[in-house]
C-alpha cells in the first residue's frame, strides 16, 4: 500500500499544521495552475466504492478481533474453570484498552497519517489475534486481549477522521454508516466462525478461526485503500494535543454525544457478554455452534447502521437517536419472556436500535469537530469502549448475582440515560434558537 499523502493543494475539514502541505507534481506538460484540485469522493465518484470496500473490511476486522471471545465465554469458564465475572475480562481487556489507547493513537495519526496508523494497527491486531489461541491460561488470555485492543484502538478513530476528510459533507453518514456496517458483519461473523469453530475443535480452535478470517480481510484493506489525498500533518506538541482535547471536552454538544455513545455500548455490552451463559443453561441448553449462529442477528445493524443517514434526513438527529433508543428499549423488555422466538426478536430489536444509534452518534461527532476531528473521534470511541467494558463487566455481575433481568435492569438504566441526554439536547437548542432571535 501506498504511504499515507501528507498534503494536497486543497483541504476538506484538514487540522490546522504548522507544517507545509506537500503539492502534488502536475502531469507532464501541464502547469501547476492547471492542475486540477483533488474532489471529495462522494458515491459514483472515482475511488469511493475502493474506499467504502477497505473501510468495511477494517470494520469486519476490528469488531470480528475485539469481541472474539464473547461468544466463547461459557466455553472458556469451563475450560478454566473460572466465573463468568473472570471470564468477561477476556472482552473487558480488549475494550479497556482500546478505551486508553485510542486518544495516544489518534494523536499520532494526526501527524503520520490515518491510513498509515490503520495499516499499523492492522497489522499488530492481527498478528496478536493469531497469538491468542495459544494462551497457556487465563492469565495470559487476557493479557494478549488487552494487548490486541490497544492496537485496535488505531482504527476506528482513524478511519472515521480519514472519511471526514476525504468524503463530500452530504455523503458522511452514509460512508460512516458502511464503516459501522462493517462492524456489525464483523460481529456477527465473528461469533458464528468461533460458535462452530469451537464446537468442532474447543474454543481455541474457534479464536484461530477467526484470527484467520481477520488476515484476510487485512489483506483486502491494503489492497484496496486509496490515499489519503487531504491530509496535511499536524504538530505532535503534548500542549497543541492538550489544547484541542480540552477544546472537545468543553464542547457541549460533543460531551453529550460521548455519553450518548458510551450509554448506547453499555446496553450492547451487557447484553451480548451474558446472553451467551443465558441460553446455554435450562430451559435452552443450546450447543455452542447455535449460540454462535444468534449473532446473524447482526445483519439487522448492518442494515439499521447503513440507513442512518437517510433516517437522520427524515427525522433529524435528534428523531433517529429517540427512535433508535425506543427500539432498543423495546428489544430489552421482549428479552426477558422465557420464550426463544420471543428473546431473538428482542435480540433484533437491540441490534437494530444500537448500531443505528451509534452511526447517528459518531458521525455527529465528525461533523460538529472543525478541528482535530482525529481526537474529536477518539474521545468518541473511548467513551464507546469504556461503556463496552463497564456493560460487560457489570452485565456479568448482575447476572451472576440475580438472573437476565438484573441484566436487563442496567440495560434499561443505561437507556434512560441516553434518553435523558437526547432531551436535554433539544431543550438546550430550543433554547439556543430563541436566543438568537431578535428582540422584538
């Protein structure tokens, strides 16, 4: 793959850098001045069905590597063991990282560029991800997942602050939505490849096979990914960072969306860390292949995630974070009939309203961000993943303190609270509106 481009002539949404952009050599027989200026790739334009294609793929990558064991979970307290409290660190590990690392990684993509960070990231998630089924203990299973998400963490903030760069205003949601969509895949497939994996050859097998799936589609991301042609390189000055991070965290609108974000994954991770120990047990008993093959649910999101954008341009921002959160709620309550069809409908409902939220949620993020739009992102997926964490871990807990509808108690908290914020949301603006007129 090429090396990440560190200047063009033009910049979309680019950070303000003390460095001088580089300028791309006109063809032979052409003067500088008739060069023309790089467009932003918006669909049917040249290069956008690559970039949609490699974005999705990194998305199948990151989600398929990070929640390798969720589905494994019961397989693995068995195989050492240990509670379903000890077991959830092996998710836990990997989003904690991932929460810590992103904001670091972010910063370094600012200077060396998004795809240069993706490809490294890539690269070292991958390679870990083939480590992993080797882990003598539990001990050492989380450890390799924590280190696996750290490098993670490269990605999703670097590929949502490339796309703001490189992609026309009108056609963000909608190239986000397929990087989130990818995601959901990612997810899904995931689970299936190590649910049947791992009931033909243990639950190593199964993190093997999905090791192997993420090599591939690795190698589609470097493939296909076009270059960077609006990224110009900004200083790595610890003070610069910290001046634009203290920028986003006095942001209002940006604070309100991290917590939209992060309450969103609480749900989600809660959720998919316990439901496998659920159905597993009386009066389900389902195998480990079919409690894999319940993550197909995940198409949903990817349908839910990709129409994002045309949701948000029917109902607003703020309609499609109320919808989405209605149909997560909805989801949640059907979850707790005893009743299969009834829990995978709930299932449906859960996925859909999540990733439509967190489509809507990030790319607001990207659009409100004028500068340092890579931490803008990081500061996103951090709180995203610090939510993923505190949901799987508290999820766990609740469940093996009082059942699924403990569970589904702080799911139907953490609903609330997005709730909460969405209105606040709308009063501040409702507010900020009547300001601005004048007095009559």
């Amino acid at each position: 793959m090429p090396p990440a481009h560190t200047g063009a002539p033009t910049t979309v949404g680019a950070s303000t850098s003390p460095f001088p952009a580089a300028v791309e050599t006109p063809a032979a027989g052409t003067s500088a001045s008739e060069t023309p200026a790089p467009e932003a790739r918006e669909p049917g334009r040249p290069g956008y069905r690559r970039m949609s294609l490699a974005l999705f793929a990194a998305g199948l990558a990151t989600f398929a590597l990070l929640y390798s064991t969720q589905a494994l979970l019961p397989a693995i307290s068995a195989g050492f063991g240990v509670t379903a409290g000890q077991a959830s660190w092996t998710v836990s590990a990997a989003t904690g990282a991932l929460a810590l690392f992103v904001l670091p990684l972010s910063a370094l993509s600012e200077r060396f560029g998004r795809t240069r960070m993706m490809t490294c990231s890539m690269a070292v998630a991958v390679g870990v991800g083939l480590l992993v089924p080797f882990a003598p203990n539990l001990e050492w299973l989380i450890a390799l997942r924590a280190v696996q998400g750290a490098a993670i963490a490269g990605i999703p903030a670097s590929a949502m602050a490339y796309l703001a760069e490189e992609v026309k205003p009108k056609a963000l949601v909608a190239a986000i939505g397929l990087f989130v969509a990818g995601n959901s895949i990612g997810g899904m497939s995931g689970r299936l490849v190590t649910g049947w994996a791992a009931q033909a050859w243990g639950w190593r097998g199964g993190l093997l096979a999905v090791g192997l799936m993420s090599l591939a589609c690795a190698a589609a991301f470097l493939v296909l990914l076009p270059r960077a042609r609006f990224f110009r390189p900004a200083s790595l000055n610890p003070r610069a960072v910290g001046r634009t991070v203290s920028g986003h965290l006095r942001d209002p609108l940006l604070l309100r969306l991290y917590g939209i974000g992060a309450l969103f994954m609480t749900v989600f991770g809660a959720v998919y860390t316990v439901i496998g120990y659920r159905l597993v047990e009386e009066p389900f008993s389902l195998g480990q292949g079919v409690i894999g093959s319940i993550f197909l649910v995940y198409l949903v999101g990817t349908v839910s995630s990709a129409a994002a954008g045309q949701l948000v341009a029917r109902t607003g921002r703020r309609g499609a974070l109320y919808l989405a959160v209605t149909t997560t709620a909805l989801g949640l309550l059907l979850s707790l009939s005893d009743s299969l069809p009834a829990i995978l409908l709930g299932l449906v409902l859960i996925t859909a309203g999540f990733f439509a939220g967190h489509a809507v949620a990030s790319a607001a993020v990207s659009r409100t961000a004028k500068t340092g739009r890579a931490q803008a992102s990081a500061l996103y997926q951090s709180a995203y993943y610090l939510g993923s964490s505190a949901g799987g871990t508290l999820g766990a807990l609740a469940y093996h303190s009082a059942g699924w509808a403990a569970t589904v108690a702080l799911a139907l908290l953490a609903v609330v609270g997005v709730v909460s914020i969405t209105l606040y949301g709308s009063h501040a603006a409702r507010a900020a509106h009547a300001a601005a007129l004048p007095a009559r």
